[in-house]
C-alpha cells in the first residue's frame, strides 16, 4: 500500500509485529512522552537505557504509567549510549533512538569502529514530509548530517531517499536532483552532479526509481513552471523525493516546512545497520511520533 | 546523403565552382598528386607557393600542363606558408593546405593572432571521415590529431565540428557516441563524469543538432547487437554517426588501426578556422589525400 499521509503509517504498524525501539540516555521529557506514545498506541516496544531513578521521576510529573516502558538502569549517559548500541548489536533491539545526549556523542557511539553500528555504509538524514499544498509525501536529504555532499555521498543519499520510498510503498520514487538552475552548467558543482546522477539512473546504476536533475525546485514540485520552461520529465511536478546539494538548502527547505509552512514530517538517520531516529527538542510531539514510526518501518 | 567517400569528389563537382586552394611549399608529389587529379575532375583552382624551380619540376611529372597552376614564388618554407595564409585570409584563395613544410611552421602561420585563420577563442580540432569496407556508413571521429587531452569545453567543440561535418554530408541530426572503455559512469574513469555532462547538455537542448549518449564502448556505439547482449539502453540503438574519443591516444589508434588492418580510407579537416584548412600525412593513401582535398572544397562556407 502506498503511503499518502504520515498518520498512515500507524495503521500499517499496528497490524505488524511490534519492533523493539532502544532509547540512548533516555531521562528527559521529549523522549520518555515520545516513546511512551508509540508504546501507548501499540506501534512499537520501547525499551528506554538511562537512570531509572530520573526517568521514574519524569515519568510521574507527566503522569505517565511506567509499566508502558521497560528501563534498563544505566546511570551514566556516555556508558548508557554505548549500551544501547551494544543491545542493538545482540539483537535485543529493531532500532535506535537518541535521549538527552548531545548529537556528537550520539553519533560517536553509532560511529565507533568496534562498537558501533557501522558496516560500511554512509550515514545520511532523510526526512519524510507532508507538506500541506502539496499531492503526496516528500522525502529529501540530506538536511543534518552531511555538509557538503561529494558525488559519492550524493549517491549514497540518493539510493536513501529511494529506499525510503520503497518502504513507504511508493514502488518506482521519482526523484529530482536539485540545483540552481536546470541546465547543465559544467562550473556549478551542483548542477554538475546532478547530470552525472541522472545519467547514472538511466545506465541501471542507481536503480528503483526515475531519477532527474538538474532541476530547480519549481521544476520538481510545479508541474505549471515545467511546462513553461518546456521539460517534459515525468518527475517535473510530481517529484516524490528530493536530493539537495548541500546542508544549507536542504536545512533551509526542512525549517520552511516546519516553521512557516506548518508541515509535519519524520526523520531517521540511515546508513547503520539499523534505522536510527535523531529528533531535535524543537520537533513538535505529532513529529518525534512520525520519527519513531518511520523508523519502525525501515527497521 | 553521403555515405561513401567518393561521394564526397562527387559532392565537390556538383557544387559547380572551382574553388582556390592556396598551398603552402607545394614541393612534393603527394600533394600535387591530389591537386591534380581535383584539377582535372574541374572543382579546384591551386595557387602553388614555394621554390618555383622545385615545383616546376614536380609538375613536368604530371599529366598536367604547369600553365594551369598559379605559382607564387617563395622559397623559404616558413614564408610561404604566412604567404598562403595570407591569401586565405584576405579572401584571394579558399582552402589552405600543407605541402612540404615543417607541421610546427605551418600550424604557427595558422595559428598568428593577428595574421592567421582561427578566431580569438576558437578550439582548433581535427575530424575525419572515415569510410570502412564492413560498416554500412561513414564514421565521423575526432580528434585523431590535434587535441592531445580534451578537456570539456574542446569536447564540445569537437562535438560540434563532427555535428556540422555531418550534417554537410546530409545527416540532420547526427548521432554522436562518447567513447571509452565501458558505458558505465564512475569517478574511477574521470572522462565518464564528463561525458554525463555532455548528455545532460544535449538533452537540455545546451548542445544542438544531435543525439548524444556515452560513456559508450565502440560495440555499444556501433553494434545494436553488443547492446541487446548486454541489456544497456542506449538512444542511438548501436547505429552512432559520430564518435568522440577522450584523448588523441585512443582516437589516433583507432583509425590507424582500421586503416592498416581494416582497408580503411578517410578525409579529414582541421576544424574551427575561418577556412577549411587541409594538413595531410605523407603516409596517408593517395585516395584518402584526394577525399581530404574534395572535403575541404565541400566544406567551405557558400557565398
């Protein structure tokens, strides 16, 4: 079934088997009501690793029932983090997410060539948006992790946003490769890539989905500026997913959505062995719900 | 449409005029060899610049009387090519063309900023047809010998120089292969990131006249069988026009190759001077010299 609304995908879960999420240093507000929402809405198992005392505290001014969550005492956030990811490695979790701790220190711990999470992959944000003007989801990256994208980390995030895709039911993404202009011009990185991307797709090197690009964003959400500009593309206008060029437009694009547009979305980092969810204490509560949910998808 | 080279000969006759060749230290039997025999078909006129004690004794060993040539005469080899360029510029002649004189002499004349034939930022680059015994058509290549590393911009030169050869021999829209070694896009092979560009340019209607895919092999360039084989798509269905080579190396082996082993014969032309302009190697067959010498009369602008 191919997913249209980000709500859809708590019906999709709640008939699938519970994946068990495991929170890192998991003793604040934000995290416990989030992981204790999808608890309580029967979409995932929550398994919280942290101070049992604080999260016990927290859980009792927010009047939350704490028999929902199993907590794994760990009064340390640095050995909490590494604990975690070590359940992920044993099995005992689907996927990751992050508490208290600072985002460094979170992906140190998924980063760490012995311990952690990695196998080979690149890291890469994708976000998953539900923008209201406009006819489906939007799935772009990547908006946190990488600054400046080179060609194979662009790759990397373009086989991402695919894959995301995928598990949301959409078989074939279109995917437009943003640039600042659609022509070719050899001496802007941007639009560059992106010819080298999309040729890319049509040789079968980058496959399950139609890849395009250079295209301006217009081109890639206004089916109207395509066919002023005369692009016929079928991702002209009905663009499933967006590849950015670097952090800024892709940030800027994220925090439009959010801040003046109103746009719900869910957010994972990939790239690990398991889907790992990295939600900022400025999401709203419907957004970290998303988060987990996306990532109880892909796990 | 032009599909074989004598065609080409057939083309310069049908054009009715008989255009002013001006060649530079016409001191050997090669090429009067060629100016001759295009004498005699009636579509040249030749202005011989050189030692005219030397030429006048070449011509006695042709079947034509020297009364039919205009001698100028210059004998210091690098004199007489600024001279040939000179008239070629000023419009007294048509098509310029090496004798005996030194590449190096001749190509420095051509290439003066304020004396020669190539306008202020022009890419000069070579392209030849070539005609192969077991190819049903002619192949455009370039550059057999004049870019050494094409770098994008020349690339897109070269690109259009083949497209506007081509289309003088009445393709429309020619179909253009970007050549190397596999048609997949790596940054391993750097010409392969190039040659995603130069698609994405054609499509976006950046370069004109022409349907362009690469990286391709020369199997996938030119044998819809190769492509069947391998399961690749490729708009030119394995049937290119033209093929574009990343370095002079590989575009250079390439035709000498089909040349000594394939029976193959060509006319080529230096491209992006104001005039056609014919450089010949003296091991090149004495058919291959006569079909460069009909390409440059074909080739030059109509008044």
């Amino acid at each position: 079934m191919q997913i249209t609304k980000l709500s859809q995908m708590f019906d999709i879960l709640a008939t699938r088997p519970k994946k068990r999420l495991i929170a890192a240093w998991a003793v604040d507000p934000h995290t416990i009501l989030a992981t204790h929402s999808a608890a309580e809405m029967g979409i995932i198992e929550a398994i919280l690793v942290g101070d049992e005392g604080l999260i016990k505290k927290t859980c009792q001014e927010h009047h939350l029932d704490c028999s929902k969550l199993r907590i794994i005492h760990n009064p340390n956030d640095l050995s909490a983090a590494a604990q975690a990811v070590k359940m992920i490695n044993d099995g005992e979790g689907d996927f990751l997410m992050k508490g208290l701790l600072s985002t460094d220190r979170y992906m140190r711990a998924i980063l760490n060539k012995e311990s952690g999470l990695m196998n080979g992959g690149i890291l890469t944000h994708i976000t998953v948006a539900e923008p209201l003007n406009y006819h489906k989801l939007l799935i772009f990256g990547d908006v946190a992790i990488i600054p400046l994208p080179d060609l194979n980390q662009k790759i990397a995030i373009t086989n991402n946003l695919i894959k995301t895709a995928h598990f949301l039911g959409i078989d074939n993404p279109k995917v437009g490769l943003l640039a600042a202009s659609e022509q070719t011009l050899p001496k802007i990185p941007s639009c560059a890539e992106a010819a080298i991307i999309a040729k890319m797709a049509q040789r079968g090197q980058i496959k399950g989905g139609i890849v395009e690009g250079p295209l301006g964003m217009d081109l890639i959400i206004d089916k109207d500026s395509a066919i002023i500009k005369g692009m016929n593309s079928v991702v002209c206008g009905d663009a499933d997913c967006i590849l950015f060029p670097n952090i800024e437009a892709g940030n800027t694009f994220y925090k439009t959505l959010v801040k003046l547009l109103k746009s719900e979305l869910g957010a994972i980092v990939m790239g690990a062995k398991v889907p790992c969810v990295l939600t900022s204490r400025g999401d709203s509560e419907l957004s970290k719900l998303y988060s987990i949910a996306l990532a109880a998808m892909m796990a | 449409m032009i599909d074989k080279l004598v065609q080409i000969a057939e083309k310069a006759k049908s054009l009715g005029r008989k255009t002013r060749i001006a060649v530079a230290a016409a001191e050997d039997t090669n090429t009067l060899g060629a100016i001759s025999r295009a004498i005699k078909e009636g579509f040249i006129q030749a202005i011989l610049i050189g030692n005219q004690a030397k030429i006048m004794a070449l011509l006695l060993q042709t079947d034509i009387a020297p009364e039919a040539y205009e001698i100028i005469d210059i004998p210091d080899e690098a004199a007489a090519a600024k001279e040939a360029v000179r008239m070629v510029r000023s419009g007294e002649a048509d098509v310029l063309m090496k004798g005996l004189v030194g590449t190096d002499k001749f190509l420095k004349a051509v290439l003066d900023k304020e004396k020669g034939l190539l306008p202020p930022k022009a890419v000069m680059s070579y392209t030849c047809a070539l005609e192969l015994p077991k190819h049903h058509k002619l192949l455009f290549i370039s550059d057999t010998a004049v870019l050494t590393n094409p770098d994008l911009d020349q690339k897109i030169a070269m690109i259009n120089y083949s497209v506007a050869m081509a289309r003088r021999f009445g393709i429309t829209k020619p179909k253009v292969a970007l050549i190397t070694a596999t048609e997949k896009i790596s940054s391993a092979l750097p010409v392969t990131l190039e040659y995603a560009l130069l698609c994405k340019m054609a499509e976006r209607g950046q370069i004109k006249n022409c349907e362009i895919d690469g990286p391709l092999d020369i199997f996938l360039a030119c044998d819809p069988n190769s492509l069947e084989i391998k399961g690749v798509q490729s708009s030119l269905n394995g049937d290119a026009d033209i093929l574009i080579f990343p370095n002079l190396e590989s575009a250079n082996s390439f035709y000498k190759g089909l040349m000594l082993f394939g029976g193959g014969e060509l006319a080529g032309l230096i491209c992006g001077t104001t005039k056609p302009v014919v450089v010949m190697s003296r091991s090149e067959s004495e058919n291959s010299k006569y079909y460069c010498l009909a390409l440059a009369c074909v080739m030059v602008e109509d008044k």
